[in-house]
C-alpha cells in the first residue's frame, strides 16, 4: 500500500475545541498533515483520506491527535465568523 503525506498548517483566530482533544486549544498556528492511501486504477489514481493528523505544541512538547476532518473544517469556518 503506496501513501502520500501532504502537510499544511491552519490558522485560529480565537480558542477553539475539537472532540478528540481533552481541552481547549489556544489561538494559533497549528500543523496539519493528512495521509492518503495511493489506489492506481487503469485511467486514473485516486487517494483515499486514511488520517488526518493535528499537532499541539506546548512548550518542548509535541503532541499528535487524529482529529475528524470534517469537525476541523467546522471549527475553522466558525472561527472565520467570530
């Protein structure tokens, strides 16, 4: 099984939550990557998400959480309208 990582980072303007992280997160810069499972087919290839990672830095610390790519979405379109 091929995989590609693609990294990004996102930006909250305001503290946020995400259920898969005990606490709530202060407003920062955080670092995304998403892992995608490579399927080659005849005409075309086609990635499957497997993993959405999100890293929390906290001091020498980095933590990794696999978070819900959709709730991440939601909490980045809410922190747009606050």
């Amino acid at each position: 099984m091929a995989l590609r990582t693609t990294r990004s980072s996102v930006s909250f303007k305001a503290p946020f939550h995400l259920t898969s992280l005990d606490e709530t997160l202060p407003a920062g810069v955080y670092d995304i990557d998403t892992e995608e499972e490579i399927i080659e087919g005849n005409e075309r290839t086609v990635y499957l998400r497997t993993a959405t990672l999100f890293y929390v830095r906290t001091h020498n610390m980095v933590r990794t959480v696999t978070v819900d790519p959709d709730e991440l979405r939601a909490a980045l379109e809410a922190d747009d309208c606050s």
